[in-house]
C-alpha cells in the first residue's frame, strides 16, 4: 500500500469514526444510558482523536522530515496519535469522575512520556543494529 493510499483510508477512516462520535454524542442520554452509554462515548472519541491524530502526525513528518523511511514514520505517528489521544481521553474520564488534580495530571503525562521514550529507545536500538 503506497502511502498516499495510506493516508486517504486513514483520512476516511478518521471521517467515519467523528461521525460515530457526533451520532453518540447526539442520541445516547447518559443519565439513561449509563456506563454503556459513556463507554461509547469514549470509545468513539478515542478511536477518532488516535485516527486524526495519526493522519496529521504523518502529514507533518512528512512535510519535515523526508529522510526517514515512509514505514517507520507511519509507526511513529500512529504510535504518538494512540498515546496523545489516551492522554486526552483518559484526562476526560478523570474530570468526569472529579478525580482530575494537577499532580495526577502530571503523573498521566510523565508516564506516557516515560512509555514513549521507551519505544524510542527500543526503535533506536532496533536501527542500530540494522
């Protein structure tokens, strides 16, 4: 698949999934609905913030960075969207809980910096040895 096929599917893909969002968003009551109802919530915001996420991620890396394989720039951009976007997501469901403080925050960020720099450091490891 070349990346430009790639890329539109991701774009489709991204679409479709902030469709699904906005016709949760719509249609479910959560005071009815419960924690089905905020589990779609969340399961649909995750999947289109991680597909948006992704495609821009891609799309800028590609404008900057044009030395590196197309394969690994698609790794790291899904990767990054996937983390960003359980960032965004996980603060969400923190504040919903009223459980949201500075210092928690700061944990959530510092740990999924920490796991990132991991798989950095694995892939760094990994091209090395190449």
């Amino acid at each position: 698949m070349t990346l430009k096929k790639y890329l539109f599917f991701m774009a489709i893909i991204a679409v479709f999934c902030w469709a699904a969002w906005v016709v949760v968003l719509f249609s479910i009551n959560p005071e009815v609905a419960g924690f089905l109802g905020l589990f779609f919530f969340y399961l649909t915001l995750f999947f289109a913030l991680t597909t948006s996420f992704a495609v821009l991620g891609l799309a800028l890396r590609r404008l900057l960075v044009r030395q590196d394989l197309a394969v690994r720039q698609v790794a790291v951009a899904l990767r990054q969207g996937l983390l960003f976007s359980l960032l965004l997501v996980g603060s969400l469901i923190l504040v919903s809980l009223s459980l949201l403080t500075w210092w928690l925050g700061l944990i959530l960020v510092a740990f999924l910096s920490l796991l990132e720099f991991l798989f950095l450091s694995f892939s760094k490891d990994n091209q090395q040895a190449e």
